[in-house]
C-alpha cells in the first residue's frame, strides 16, 4: 500500500530548479481559505498532501499548490483556465510539462482517481486513469521522473503496484 510517507521519502531524490528546495506545507487556516474561495471541499488526500508541502517543482509540470509562484501550478489560476472543471469539482493535482493536467475526479466516482487530461484532445472529460488515488498517482509521477518507471502504459508494472486501477469504468491508458 502506498502512503503519504512514502511519497515524502521520494520528494529529497526528485530533482528541482536551482536555488530551490522542497515547500513547506500549508496551516489548517490557509487550506480553509482556499476551500472557502474555491466553494467546496478539497479531498481528503490533496488537503493532507497541501499541509505537507505547497506546490514543490517536481516532476514533468510540478505539483499544484496554493498561492504557488508559478501560475500553472496555483490551483487557482488553473481554475479561471478551467472553469468547467471548478464547476466539476475536479482538483488539478500536477501538470506534465506540455500544458496538460492529472486531475483528482472525486466526486464523480466512489474513489478519488486521478486521470489524465489531454488539453488539446478535450479538456472537459479525462482521457485516461492514471492511478487509483493520490499516493499511487505521486509514487508512479516521482518514479517515472527518477527513470525508475514506464508508467503509465506499462500494463504489468502499473497492475502490479495499483491493482485497484482495474476497477474502474475509466479508460485505461495502454487501452486508450
């Protein structure tokens, strides 16, 4: 099983723009705030994950955060790209480094999946699952970055580290 603490142990390995280190994570206040102007409730796993780190410039794209520096990974300005998204209550959670987005679909199926949006494609409807939840999302983005993976199309691999990928009515990425 693939936890919080797990991905934490990845973030010091991953590498990041010069001169920068690994966020610090946001208080109870500023989670609060954002839910209070975005109108609804984060995840559960994306709230935790905020109160751990804010936005670290990891991976292809980033992670989104809060109040981030980089516009394409502040929830928010990704929000007033997306509006359709708000209105889904869909969270971006990092982008791939080409304009598209993974995003937590939550509200729309019994678990928090998070998908693939291809920009260009249709940027309302996911493309494919990605990953069953946060933590396995962010073990496979972080090992994929290291080159220590083929996610997300290598059917054996993915299966074997997120076997609950396989229940889910959502394209999956070496059938899309």
């Amino acid at each position: 099983m693939i936890a919080l603490e797990h991905v934490v142990a990845i973030l010091p390995e991953l590498e990041k723009p010069p001169g920068e280190s690994i966020p610090s994570g946001l208080g109870q206040a500023d989670v609060d705030g954002v839910e209070s102007r975005i109108g609804f409730s984060l995840p559960g796993s994306f709230r935790t994950w905020l109160k751990t780190t804010n936005g670290p410039c990891v991976g292809p794209g980033g992670i989104v955060g809060v109040d981030t520096a980089r516009e394409l990974q502040n929830l928010e300005s990704i929000y007033e790209l997306y509006p359709k998204w708000k209105a889904k209550r869909w969270v971006p959670v990092a982008g791939d480094g080409c304009g598209n987005y993974y995003v937590l679909v939550h509200v729309e199926y019994d678990s928090e999946p998070v998908v693939f949006v291809d920009i260009i494609e249709n940027p309302d409807e996911p493309a494919f699952i990605v990953a069953s939840d946060l933590w396995h999302f962010l073990d496979f983005l972080f090992r994929k970055d290291m080159g220590k993976s083929r996610w997300p199309f290598d059917k054996a691999e993915v299966v074997e580290r997120d076997p609950k990928i396989l229940k889910t009515e959502l394209m999956l990425p070496w059938n899309a």
